[in-house]
C-alpha cells in the first residue's frame, strides 16, 4: 500500500463516527465532588420579539459535570444558554418562559437578585473579550470590582485565577501589560480567569474556541476539564471531537422549520455510539448540518 493511500485511509478512519465514539469512551468522567444539586431547565421558551426561537427545552446539568449542547447554525443553543443566566433578558423584545432552577430555586423567580444571579453562574462567550484599558491583573480582578465584592487577598486571588485558567505561567511577569497585547487564546483565557474570580457555580461557554487555533482550542480543554472538578460547565461547540472530548452529557439541538428544540440528550459516551434518534445519528455522523 502506498504512503498516500494509507494516508488517506488514516483520514477516513478519523472521520468515521467510530472514531468519535471511541474519543467519548476515553474521555473524562464526572465529577464525585459535592457541589450542589446543580443546574435544571424545566420547560423554557424562548421569544425575540414574535420570533419563537426556542421550544419547551428541559434539561438537567448535574454539579461537576461538563454538558456540551451541539446542533447546527441557528437552532437554539446559544439562546438557550443564555437564558440559563438571564443574559436572554439584555436584548430589547427578548421573552423567556419556563423556569430555571439553581440548587432548586428558580432564577427568574420575582424579587431575584440577577446581579447575583451571573456572579453565581458566569458566562465566557465566542469572542475574547478583555477589558482593553485594563492591565491584565485589573481584568481579572474586575469583576470583584463590578460586584462590589471584598477581598483581603487580590494577588492572591489573581494568582490563583490566572492559574486555574492555565495562564500565570506565560504572563505572571508582565501582569501589568494591558490585556489586549495578549494573543487571541490568551484573551480567551483571561476572561476565563475573570469569571473565575467571583467564584462562579457554574460556568456557561458560548463556543469559546471558535476563533482559536488547534493549540489554544488544547489549553482551554484542558482547563474545562480542570474547572470542571469544583464547578458545573455548559459549552456550545460545533466541534464535534471537542464535545468528545470535554463533556460527560450532550445534547442535540435542531430548529426543523419551527423554533429550536432540543432533540436527544444522554451520557457522551451514548450521542456518538448509540443515539436514540435518526435525526442526532445523522449530524453527529456528518450526514447534514
């Protein structure tokens, strides 16, 4: 057999949905930590103006665990994640229903404190976005600043922070550089590194390395994988190796020619061996989306 051929029969090996099978069997397991009941989606809607853009999703993230929400362009996920944090609530006609339940009370329950509300679940999104007037330090300690929270300790803290995103060891002697001379990963990290500052609960990633290269996309796994160990995390990724690779669950999204909808959730392990559904069978195994 040629060298090309067995390249190629190499590429096709790696394409099959066996492979991702495979990646999702050898993957990380859940957390044992004791962390809460954790986070639940009972029955949400999502609404932009009369645009009905998500239908009746429920769906339990269970503390320690890292859930990956896949699907194509335009079925939902992302405004379902948003909703998980009320940041759906930020954009003008926006309407949520359905409830959203931390530890089993309900975050959009009247009288709630939204404030506190993000500080215990934080959000890192698609596009780094560091405070460009802000020295590294100051992003990271920004959002104690934010939230008027005290603490004896910042360098400490900031340490601490930058070390638990994977990042001290490449900026610990130039932390007053401002935060946008680092590189596009980098960023990506710091603002990891400020969520982590507040002491989030859970941690929602809206597709956070999809502007990243094949390096920076490896460090912030490594760091889900890390986090996930005393927090509860949320990724949306149209990467499909990468939900392989980091989460314990998955679940597959579709908006077919009506709002979006979740489709099919279980263990990773399930979605890409065994899922239950023709339609999830046929994304994860790159027949459409």
């Amino acid at each position: 057999m040629s060298f090309q051929s067995k390249n190629d029969n190499k590429e096709k090996a790696m394409a099959t949905p066996s492979s991702l099978a495979s990646v999702a069997a050898n993957g990380r397991k859940p957390g044992t930590s004791t962390l809460g009941i954790g986070l639940e989606a009972r029955g949400v809607h999502a609404w932009f103006g009369k645009h009905h853009a998500l239908a009746n999703v429920s769906l339990d993230f269970p503390a320690g665990t890292v859930t990956a929400l896949i699907g194509p362009s335009g079925c939902g996920k992302s405004t379902f994640i948003r909703t998980l944090n009320r940041m759906h609530e930020f954009i003008p006609g926006a309407a949520m229903a359905g409830k959203v339940l931390l530890d089993g009370k309900d975050i959009y329950e009247p009288g709630t404190d939204v404030t506190k509300i993000r500080l215990k679940i934080g959000m890192v999104f698609q596009k780094p976005n560091p405070f460009p007037s802000m020295t590294i330090g100051e992003n990271v300690l920004s959002g104690l600043k934010l939230a008027q929270l005290k603490n004896a300790n910042k360098d400490d803290l900031m340490e601490e922070c930058l070390v638990r995103a994977g990042l001290w060891n490449e900026v610990k002697d130039r932390l007053n550089a401002h935060g946008g001379s680092l590189s596009g990963g980098q960023q990506q990290r710091l603002c990891i590194a400020r969520a982590l500052a507040v002491n989030p609960q859970v941690l929602l990633m809206d597709e956070p390395c999809s502007a990243l290269d094949p390096g920076s996309t490896l460090r912030i796994e490594e760091t889900i994988k890390e986090l996930s160990e005393t927090m509860t995390i949320v990724i949306v990724t149209h990467n499909m190796q990468q939900a392989a690779r980091v989460s314990d669950f998955t679940a597959f999204f579709l908006a077919d020619g009506g709002p979006g909808e979740m489709i099919e959730t279980a263990a990773t392990s399930q979605i890409f061996s065994q899922p239950r559904d023709k339609r999830t069978e046929n994304y994860v195994t790159g027949r459409f989306g």
